[in-house]
C-alpha cells in the first residue's frame, strides 16, 4: 500500500438542511436544558466516562482512571471483561459515554446481512457486555480508491455530547447521530438513512433496528469543497454550539497535485443543525504534503479560549473560537493569534516536488497537539509513506507560538504525545517509546518495542500503555525509571490508542475489541 489508510464527489446529494430550524421539524428532539443547548456544560457522561479522545479537550492521552489491569491474558481471558469480533481494520480509538462504547472499523465481519462487501461502520456497543446496539454502515466512495481507500473503515472516533454523537464517515460526511439509534423512532430532520445505506444507482433500503439514526449530515465535499484522500480521520472538537473539524482534504491519486486548492483544513459546524460557519483562510491546501489528518484540540491560553490546530502543511495555528452568535449568515473566518512552523528551513512552496525524496522536502503532523500548562507539545515531521527521514517532538511557548526545545525522534512520527508529571510519552515509527522531561527537552529514557506506531501512548493509573503496528502490546510504569510491567504479542496490529473508562481499559486491535478490567 502506498498510503496511509487512516485515515473523501457527491453519489446521493446528501443535504445538511442547514437554515431551518430544528424545533420545526417532525421527530426532533431538542436536547434537555438550556446548558446543553447552549454548550456551556462539558462533555456529557459520567464522571468516568471518555467521551471524546484525551484528556478534556487538550488531547493529552491521560486518564485519572485507577484500579487498571497492568495485564491480561486472551488465552485464559484473565482481566477480560469482554471481547467482541471487529471487522478486519480498525484504525478508530474507541469513546465510551452512558453506558455505550463507540468504535469505526469496516464491515468485513458484517453484523447485519442486508450490508455486504466493502463498507465503512460505526459501532455502538452495550458497555456491560459488547453486545451489538447499532451500526451507521456508509458505502464507500466509488471511482477511485485514493479517495476512500480499500477495506479502512470509518477511522475517525466519536464524539459524544448528551443523547448526540458526532463523526465523520469515509466519505468525508460529518455526521450528527442519536445514541439511541432507531430504538426511539426516526428522529431529527434527516429522515433519508435508507438513501444514505444505498451503493449508487441501487434502490434505498429500508432502515433495520441496528441501523443509525442520522439526525443531520454535512457533506464536506458539497459544503466546503474538500477533496477526500485515502478516507477521513477526524476527532471533533465541541466549543459551546460549534463542532471544530479537521476536512482531511490532501492530494490526488498521484500525489503530486491539489485538485482542491481552496478548501479549507479547518471548518466550523453548528452542532445542532449541520450548518457550515466558519473556516481557516491560511491557505494551507495548497502546501498540504498528503492530507490534513490531525484533528484540533481546545485551551484557555492566557485567560484565552484559544482553537489549536496543525495543518497538513506542518505548520500549528492559535485562533479565536467563533462567537456565540455568528454575526452573518456567510462563512466565517477564523481570526489566528498565532501560527507555529515546526521545520522554518524546509520548502514552503512546490512541496510535492520532494514526493518520494527520503532526505528532504516538507514536514506534516498527523498527531494532535497537547497543551498542558500553557505550553503546546507537537509531534511531527517527514510523511511516513512519501517524506524525508526526519522527526521530532518540539515543546512550544502556547502564549506566542515560540519554540521552547526540540527533541529528535526517529525517521518518522504518527502519534499524540502524552504529557504528565514533569515527563512526555512520545512514539515513532521506528518502534521506541521515547520519554523526556517536559520542561527541558532531555532524554530521560527510550524502549524499543516490536513494531512501529501508529497507535498514541495512553498514561493511566501510573502505567503507560503502548500498542504496534505489529501487534506487540506493552505496560510500562511510568516516571523516570524504565521498567516493562507486561508484555504481548497479540495476533493483530495495533493502530487506535487505548480508552480508560469507568475501571476498564479498551483495547482495539485491527479485528478484536478488549475490555480490560482488574480482577
């Protein structure tokens, strides 16, 4: 393969509905209390739910959760809680929220018989057991497989608020679902789920009771002409009433040409009706090296509410929210405070001419960037598949966007770093763990493991839990000794990023889902 499958033209001219009030339109449900409404309230759930990925909106992959496995056996299912069958790729990191797990993975174990052959799904699974609630299944994007790359599945995650879970599908659609499904009937103004279920030219299917309830879609393609790449990878980011959303918008099936020039790397969505507000104007498409995988993360800088976000042409950019209100009914744009380039010496123009060049060409990032303590920390560099040989994992004064230091990492760098206790958990594709101290940079120690990563170091209950691309999954205690709690070499790749919740640790692999608890 020759892109990264993790990571989307219209086939069933979706609409989004975005002008007519939600209140007016049969079936709707508006969410309860005025809070809610508003987005004034965090993330909805129990107080150890994770319902989004990271820790609060910062991103950093920390959990407060305690009473962990440090390990499990599959053979003996010691420590196993559950286990569920998957499809064949699973890059999504699993969200869990009132009493729901939800994971995208692909319909090659297809649970439903009606959806045969090559799909994207989105699962919802009962946390008490596994047991299968609802599936969104989306037809994947037809001619031509760069668009919406074989077999990967929907490969972003879920982000829950309330009765309301939001994602983006293969097909580049951001999508707002009941977390009931179709148990409380049809509801919201989308009512075409059968349309939506449909291969182009086939007639609409009939909508089961496994199937996802759409209460509305944005089709990005449509709205804000992106032009889809290998397939989505988006963690949405709620601030107040808006969605924050990566587009995932890159180069074409040569990889050496924008096909889409002006699209944005970064939308704004009104999260109860769909409505495209607001955008970047950085002109980052044209300078994008693959795609714009690395989703936004949220922080008060300075007092601030402050927007974070990594373009797919290396370069991290601060922006003000969007207010409450927009004040027009045109598309926005996002007014930045600052912006930060991880690799100043590299080119900022022609980039693809470096398509292939293993010692130089431009940098991107596919991690999200983690603030902790008004400093942001960034992984990123060469692109693993097309790039140059070159990586780091840099620490940057959040109140400016200057570089504070620089640590090297291996030929590449796909994760998020974890940043807790004075230490920063950072991975690369050469297989070793890297931890540094937070506040200078210096290498405190490294652990090879088998396998590259794809999948983002968890810190959790004074352990740190890492999982390859060749199935070797480990537990280290965190801190500044090294010392290995467990170790296992699974029999399927690892690619999502553990989830801590409720005293369960899940653990997707490309086929199986875990749930982990102590015995």
């Amino acid at each position: 393969m020759n892109s990264l499958p993790l990571l989307p033209f219209p086939a069933h001219g979706l609409a989004s509905h975005p002008g007519r009030p939600l209140a007016a339109r049969p079936g709707w449900k508006i969410a309860a209390g005025l809070g809610l409404a508003l987005g004034l309230l965090p993330p909805a759930g129990t107080a150890a739910d994770q319902p989004q990925w990271g820790q609060a909106w910062s991103r950093n992959p920390v959990s407060a959760e305690q009473g962990l496995p440090d390990r499990f056996d599959p053979a003996t299912k010691k420590n196993v809680k559950w286990v569920v069958e998957l499809g064949s790729q699973t890059h999504s990191t699993p969200v869990v929220s009132g009493g729901r797990v939800f994971v995208g993975t692909n319909n090659a174990n297809p649970r439903d018989p009606r959806h045969q052959g090559d799909r994207g799904v989105f699962m919802c699974l009962d946390e008490k057991d596994g047991a299968l609630l609802w599936q969104l299944v989306v037809p994947k994007l037809e001619d031509d497989d760069y668009l919406d790359w074989p077999n990967t599945g929907i490969a972003s995650e879920g982000t829950v608020e309330g009765d309301r879970v939001y994602t983006v599908t293969n097909r580049g659609e951001v999508v707002c679902l009941d977390v009931h499904g179709m148990a409380n009937s049809n509801d919201g103004p989308y009512q075409d789920e059968g349309k939506h279920l449909a291969l182009r030219g086939e007639a609409a299917l009939t909508p089961g009771p496994l199937d996802a309830d759409i209460l509305w879609i944005l089709d990005m393609k449509e709205a804000c002409g992106i032009w889809c790449h290998d397939g989505a990878h988006s963690s949405i980011l709620i601030h107040g009433g808006h969605l924050y959303v990566n587009t995932a918008t890159g180069v074409d099936n040569t990889h050496r040409v924008i096909r889409r020039p002006l699209a944005p790397g970064l939308i704004v969505v009104d999260k109860l009706t769909g409505r495209y507000l607001a955008r970047e104007e950085e002109k980052i498409s044209p300078n994008i090296f693959h795609s714009g995988w690395s989703s936004p993360s949220f922080g008060e800088i300075g007092g601030k509410p402050t927007i974070l976000f990594c373009g797919g042409n290396g370069i991290t950019y601060a922006f003000d929210p969007l207010p409450a209100v927009p004040a027009r009914e045109a598309v926005q744009t996002l007014t930045k405070r600052w912006e930060y380039d991880m690799d100043p010496t590299a080119p900022k123009s022609k980039v693809h001419f470096f398509t292939q060049n293993k010692k130089e060409g431009p940098s991107n990032i596919y991690g999200m960037p983690v603030l902790h303590q008004d400093k942001l920390y960034i992984a990123g560099g060469g692109d693993v598949f097309w790039g140059k040989n070159q990586s780091w994992l840099k620490c940057v004064d959040a109140t400016n966007g200057k570089e504070l230091w620089s640590y090297e990492l291996g030929k590449h760098t796909l994760t998020t770093a974890a940043v807790h206790d004075g230490l920063v958990y950072a991975t690369d594709a050469d297989g070793i763990v890297h931890c540094v101290d937070a506040l200078t940079g210096a290498a405190v120690w490294t652990h090879p493991m088998n396998g590259d990563f794809w999948a983002s170091p968890m810190v959790a209950d004074g352990r740190v839990y890492l999982g390859t691309r060749k199935g070797n999954f480990s537990i280290l205690k965190a801190g500044r000794e090294l010392k290995v709690l467990s170790n296992l070499e699974l029999k399927s790749p690892i690619s999502a990023t553990v989830t801590m919740a409720n005293g369960t640790a899940y653990l997707a692999t490309m086929k199986q889902l875990w749930a982990l608890k102590a015995e």
